[in-house]
C-alpha cells in the first residue's frame, strides 16, 4: 500500500530515550524506535529526525538551578547530538545509512545543516537527524522540530511520545482525561495544551504544518501512521 507520507519530520524527546533506567539511554528503547524507523525508511518514505536532550540535560531546569541561561540552553543543545549520535548509530547497526547534521558546526562529529544537504541525504535513502536545536538559546527542540519540518518541506511533522495523543489533561495524572482524535493549532493553544510549545505551534500554523502526536513506544506504531491510520491525534 502507498504511504500516506513522502517525507515526515519525527520528533522524538530526548527523555522517552531514557526508557525505564530514569536517565541516559536506554539500549533497548534505542533500538526499537531505530527498528521503526528503519521499517518506514526501507519502504521509501524520507525521514528526518529531530530528538530532545532531557534525558542528559535541560537547559531550562539547569537555569533553575544556577546555571547561565544561554550556557544552559548551549548544553542542552549538546545533549541532543549526543543522542543523535546514538540513534544513528543505532540505525547503522541494522543497516539504515543516516547523517548527523548540526545547527553549528561541530565538523567531525557531524556536518553543519543545510537544507540541501539534508533534503539530498534523505532523496538517497538516508535518514537525516538533525542536531543542536535551532543553534540559538531560548529556543526549544520543539521549536527546532518546527523550523526543520517547515524548512525540509516534510508533508507531516510527527511528534512520537508516551503516550496516544492529545488529552484534555495529563491522562498520566487525570483519569477523567479524554483524547482528541482532531483538534486545531488554535485551540491547542487557547486550552493550554502541552503538545508543544506555543512558538512551535504557532510556526506550524502559520505554515500549515499539520501535526499528529502518537504513541512512539508501541512496536509498530510509526508505520500504521505513515500507512494514513488515524491513531494518535491530529493538529491541524
């Protein structure tokens, strides 16, 4: 069957790597999101990738903490090549090419982004994850994610978590919680939502970048999204 997607931007957050450890990465999580990708890269759909660094650091809570802001934010950004590099390696592993590219340069340890690069890389079968945020503080991977999805003209920018979709509350913290199969940036964003932040979600409207939020840790999930089955919750 075609896939409803050609080209997708996948969010992932740096603290689902953690699996159940608490911190770091856990290997077995790293390779089944690396076996998911793999299935949907194998069967042509171009992947970039974008991943968080909240299972290493946050600049946000390191400034809570004492840390200068726009160090804090520079370190966080560092965090999330480091899981680049262990996803990607994962993805080598069982025999899916990938690049590393940074938002700085940061030659060898990835190649600095470009748009044409990246676009080029995932036109020849390789996954491009896509490192260092932005490249600028107070901006989160969300926002990045965003920016990336818009720049690499992605049909779908999709953010893998937790959990299903979106919820009216914390459905880990909110039995009474419902899930929205639909719902609209702008009422993301007048909820209060934390699908993400309110830059990212407003980049995506003003973009018409459409959303869809799922559940990343259930085995097989990536492909029945990339098939064009309605799971998880679209943001349009």
């Amino acid at each position: 069957m075609r896939p409803k997607y050609n080209r997708v931007l996948l969010k992932l957050s740096g603290e689902s790597l953690m699996g159940e450890q608490g911190y770091g990465i856990d290997q077995k999580r790293l390779r089944a999101y690396a076996q998911q990708i793999y299935e949907i890269a194998s069967e042509g759909t171009q992947v970039a990738i974008v991943i968080g660094g909240g299972n290493i650091f946050r600049g946000v809570s390191g400034a809570a903490k004492g840390f200068d802001r726009v160090m804090g934010d520079q370190m966080g950004m560092l965090a999330t090549v480091i899981n680049s590099l262990a996803l990607c390696s994962a993805l080598r592993g069982i025999g899916q090419g990938c690049r590393v590219f940074t938002a700085t340069n940061m030659f060898p340890i990835g190649e600095q982004y470009s748009k044409w690069r990246a676009m080029r890389a995932m036109q020849r079968g390789k996954v491009a994850i896509v490192a260092g945020g932005t490249g600028n503080p107070f901006f989160t991977t969300d926002t990045g994610s965003s920016l990336r999805a818009i720049e690499l003209e992605a049909d779908v920018m999709l953010k893998g978590t937790r959990v299903d979709g979106v919820y009216t509350a914390d459905p880990e913290k909110d039995p009474t919680a419902t899930k929205f199969d639909r719902i609209t940036y702008d009422e993301v964003i007048s909820r209060g939502l934390r699908v993400m932040d309110i830059t990212a979600t407003a980049m995506c409207k003003e973009n018409n970048m459409p959303i869809v939020v799922f559940d990343m840790d259930t085995p097989g999930n990536l492909a029945r999204v990339i098939a064009g089955e309605e799971i998880g919750t679209l943001v349009y």
